[in-house]
C-alpha cells in the first residue's frame, strides 16, 4: 500500500508544516516590535503612578512641562535674545551687575525643530516638543533594541538591559518637553554608524548632538574608542585611522561651531551661551571638588514655594541619582573588562565606555549648578555595554535600584522640585 501524498500549499510547503512556520514568524515579528513599544508604555506608566501619588496629572501636554522647557517654546516663537540682567528691574536684584542674561543659553536644535512643526501645523510650541519627544522616545526605545538584537544577546539578558533603560533614575526628561530623548535617539543612532564604521555618518549624527544639547560634544568619546582599538588591531592603517577620528571625533566640534554663529547672527555674540551660564557659576570646575559639594551639600530648591513634606525626598534621591549614575559608569567599565578578558568587546563597546565616563565628568566639569541628573539621561547608550553582565546577579538588582530612585524622582519632578 503506498504512502499518502503530503498536501502542498501554493507557496510548496507542506501543509502540516505551514502552520508551524508561520506561528514562528510571528512570533519573530512580535520579538522584534513589541518590547521596545512595550518599554515605551511602562515608562509612561512608571511616571503616571509618580503624578499620581503627588496628585499631579503627567499625560496632559502642561504635566511634562517644567522649568527650562519654557525657555525651548520662548526660543522657537521669538527667537534669542541677550541683554545685561540689570536692564530687567525683575533680574536685577539676582545676579551681579555685570551678569548677562536671556534664552541665549539653550542650545537651538530643539527650539528649531518646535519651529518647524509649529509653522506647518496647528500646534503650540508645548504640543510641537511633546510630539519630537515622544518620536524620538519611541525611536529610542527601537533603537536600543535593535542594537542589541544584533548583537546576539541572550532574550533574558537583552530584557533587562531595556528595562534598565526604561527606568533610569532620571529619566521622566525622557518624556518631558525637554530635548534628552532627541538627543538619545540621535546617540543610538551615532552607535550604529561607528558599528557599520560609517565614520563620516557617524561624525554628522555627533554634530547634530552637539547641537541638541550642550554636553552632547561629548560623543566625540564615542567615536574615539573604536578608532583607538581598529588601530590597535590594525584593522586601519595610521592614514585610515586619521580620517576616522577626524570624522567620527572631529566633525562633532562643527555642531558647536554651528550652535555658536547662530548665536552671533541672533545676538551678535558667538559665545552668549557662555555668558549667561557665567552668572549660574557654570564655567570650568575640578570635577572631584563638584563631586563633593553635589554630595555633601543640600540639594537647590527651584521653586520659591516648595512642597515641605517632599522636600526631604529631594535631598536623599538627588543623591542616590548621583550615587546610581556613578555606579552606572563603574558597571560600564567592569563590563568592558569582563568583555575583553572573554573576548568579546567590540570596538564600538570600548567607545561607550570612554562616552560613559565623560558623560559622567562632563557636567560636573561645567560644575555643581549644573544639572547633574538631567545630563545623566544621556549615559543611556552606555547600558548596551551592560549585556556582558549577569542579568541575574547584577542587572536585575540594579534595575530594581533604578526603579525606587525613578518613582520618587518622577514625583519632584511633578511637583516642581527638580530643574
């Protein structure tokens, strides 16, 4: 008796087999998409509970605007401008009398792209930045995903790099009218380029960072570290490895040069972003002396009429932000040891090492005014490193540390106590 013949389906599948398939290619589709989405929804989530238990609403446009996010949505509608503080009878009693100040010390990328949305569409500067914050919000989230997807990391491993993302301690300006989750996305997307040694791309995504923000010329680092090992490997030859760095390292400082005629033509100074943050005694600082006065002394008040019961919570996880972050930049130097003992760095990850540990000095460069947390958004492509870890041991419980310092963090944020 001879052997049924197998049903053959249109495409010459085998019908018992088709079936099987294509619940596997699904759930490849759903892999690739649904945790990025889904990171990008618990991140809401994690600071709609935060605005909750402040009675504060954080969905409407008004709850993830604070502070500087006016002076974007001022820059985007009139322009900059620059003017001595004494000419403002309301300033002048605050700053000394030779102090400058005005919106000149925002950097324009952000302001520019609320300016063309607003001009051709209907929205207000709060609705055009909250809608460049969610895109890039979202891209973030897909990029890092992708990134580590390409990477092969274990599913279980690759989960807890992204949800360490998704909660980073100060990450609630990832979601606010703010340009940290711009210029995120264009950082991750800087990290594909020097993967795919696109060293000229890379150095042009670098330069609109450095656009976006002011420590954004820092990922200058990043492009440094995997010039530095093709060379060591000589894997580039000295001449190749020269036009890399210039690329990759060197076109960022044309982002500053940008930032800086913009300025001269709006307010005939190219240095007014210097002059303003002079009078908040931003300028250059011994990193460790910042150090130790961000950790030893309280926390600035922002607000003429705080929350007293709240003000507590800002001075502890202010300092646990700063105490994670430092944490982070060990982490990352750990897991590029690790890497590298196993044989497994790459070149791009001795790059996020070197941007993690300038995105941390940076700021407290600039110095104690500065706003160190806010800054501290932008380590978040350093966690790609994290991946040589032990999701068990290490990232989970570092994770969930994120998390409790996320959640309060979230709450003086709405409630005004952050900058």
């Amino acid at each position: 008796m001879s052997a049924p013949t197998p049903v053959v389906t249109s495409s010459g599948v085998p019908a018992d087999t088709e079936a099987p398939n294509r619940r596997r290619q699904w759930r490849a589709r759903a892999w690739a998409v649904l945790p990025p989405v889904v990171s990008y929804l618990v991140g809401h989530l994690l600071y709609t509970v935060a605005g909750w238990l402040v009675g504060e609403p954080y969905l409407p446009v008004d709850g993830r605007v604070r502070a500087d996010s006016g002076l974007y949505a001022l820059i985007a509608s009139r322009g900059y401008d620059l003017f001595p503080c004494r000419d403002d009878p309301g300033l002048a009693p605050l700053f000394s009398p030779d102090a400058w100040c005005g919106s000149a010390g925002w950097f324009p990328l952000y302001p520019g792209l609320i300016k063309v949305i607003t001009t051709i569409t209907s929205f207000g500067e709060y609705e055009a930045g909250l809608l460049i914050t969610e895109v890039c919000l979202l891209a973030t989230a897909a990029l890092l995903w992708l990134l580590l997807r390409r990477a092969a990391v274990a599913r279980g491993t690759a989960l807890a790099v992204l949800a360490l993302a998704t909660v980073l301690p100060s990450g609630v300006y990832l979601h606010a009218v703010f340009p940290m989750s711009l210029a995120a996305a264009l950082l991750l997307c800087c990290v594909v380029a020097l993967h795919a040694r696109r060293w000229a791309v890379a150095g042009l995504l670098g330069a609109v960072v450095a656009a976006a923000y002011p420590v954004g010329i820092l990922v200058a680092a990043l492009g440094l570290g995997p010039v530095a090992v093709l060379r060591h490997r000589r894997e580039l030859t000295w001449p190749q490895a020269v036009r890399a760095a210039l690329l990759a390292c060197g076109l960022p400082l044309l982002g500053l040069a940008a930032v800086f005629a913009v300025y001269q033509l709006a307010v005939g100074h190219w240095d007014a972003y210097l002059m303003i943050q002079r009078h908040y005694g931003n300028g250059f600082h011994n990193p460790l002396t910042s150090l130790w006065q961000l950790a030893t002394q309280p926390a600035v008040i922002p607000v003429p009429e705080p929350r007293q019961e709240l003000l507590w919570v800002l001075y502890v996880f202010t300092d646990a932000e700063l105490y994670w972050s430092l944490g982070l930049v060990l982490l990352c130097a750990a897991a590029a040891a690790l890497a590298a003992r196993r044989g497994t760095l790459t070149p791009v990850d001795v790059g996020l090492a070197l941007y993690a540990l300038a995105m941390f000095v940076g700021p407290l460069v600039a110095g104690p005014g500065v706003s160190q947390y806010r800054s501290h958004t932008l380590l978040l492509p350093a966690v790609l490193l994290l991946r040589h870890l032990s999701p068990r041991l290490i990232l989970w419980p570092y994770t969930a540390t994120a998390l409790a310092i996320a959640l309060p963090m979230g709450t003086l944020f709405s409630t005004w106590l952050l900058f």
